[in-house]
C-alpha cells in the first residue's frame, strides 16, 4: 500500500480540542457558496429585488434578489443575513430564513468551479430596502410579485418564480 499523506485519503487525527485536523482543500473542485434572499411581504404580496448596475461585475443592468458569497467559516444563514443587510439595510433574524430553493451551477463569473445558492426566504424583517451598495446596484426596491421584470438572472429567477408557485426545489444551472 502506497505511503500517501493525509490529505490523500488516509485517516487523519484527532486533535485534543475535540476537532478533527482541516484537510488542505482540494481547490481544483471547490464549489463556491452562496445565499439569496426572498423577502416576501405577504400582505400586499410584493418582493424586495436590486437591479445591477452597469459597473456590476456579471449581469449589468438585470434585476436580481439580494444575493452573496459566504465567507470562510459562515454558516449561510450568517450570508445570508449578512449580504441581505449589506445590499439592502434591512434586518432579519437567522431563525427567520427559511429554505425555498437551491441552484447548482456548473460554472460562474466568480466560481469557475461551480456554486451552489441557498436561497431563503422570510416574512419577517424590520427597515425599508434602500441601496446600500451603490458601485454594484442601480436600485433597490419592492417589486409586485405578479410584475416581476423579465430582465433578471436566470438562475434567480427561476428560483423566485418557483418559490412564488408554491415549493422548494432544486435548480440545475449550465450542467450536461
């Protein structure tokens, strides 16, 4: 049997702290991961989106959901109420989010290995949408959920447009 290091299938140690040692990440095939956010206001059934500005770095001038990379070592609840936050200024509680869709892409602008977005969705939040990130957005604002604009991210949308229809689901984006 070959001597392979631990970060070639041989069973690694446990530390004294009650973890296990890290493998070093086989970046080759790391999939990149993200989470979107539906607030969904059920009572006069609009939808909080953000139009991408022409300085975006992917889909200039398309509507999209508030929607962001999860940082090293975040639970994408944290992204998600992060990003929401960030994007928009408003709020919502982690216990909040609840899972309406997930999108597998084979590839992306940032993820040439491929991503994987959580999308949530919540009923539950405090503040008004404002943009808060001007350089990637042109607006932030309610939509009527009946009006969405055609002019969206493919993979978001079809996630929204699922979500809307009532039930969680799984995307496919860019696969064979």
């Amino acid at each position: 049997m070959p001597n392979n290091p631990p970060d070639e299938g041989n069973p690694v140690a446990q530390q004294t702290d009650d973890q296990p040692k890290a493998l070093k990440p086989a970046l080759e095939s790391m999939t990149l991961l993200v989470a979107a956010v539906i607030v969904h206001d059920k009572a006069t059934n609009r939808v909080v989106l953000l139009q991408r500005s022409e300085n975006a770095k992917f889909a200039q001038g398309m509507w999209d959901l508030p929607v962001g990379k999860s940082e090293p070592g975040e639970p994408i609840t944290e992204t998600a109420v992060r990003e929401l936050y960030e994007e928009t200024g408003l709020a919502v509680r982690p216990e909040s989010l609840k899972v309406a869709h997930i999108i597998h892409g084979a590839w992306g602008v940032e993820s040439p290995n491929g991503f994987v977005t959580v999308v949530f969705a919540t009923h539950e939040w405090t503040g008004e949408p404002e943009n808060r990130e001007f350089r990637k957005h042109s607006q932030v604002r309610w939509i009527d959920a009946d009006a969405i604009p055609e002019n969206f991210v493919d993979t978001t949308s079809s996630a929204l447009h699922r979500y809307l229809a009532g039930g969680p689901e799984v995307s496919l984006s860019g696969w064979r």
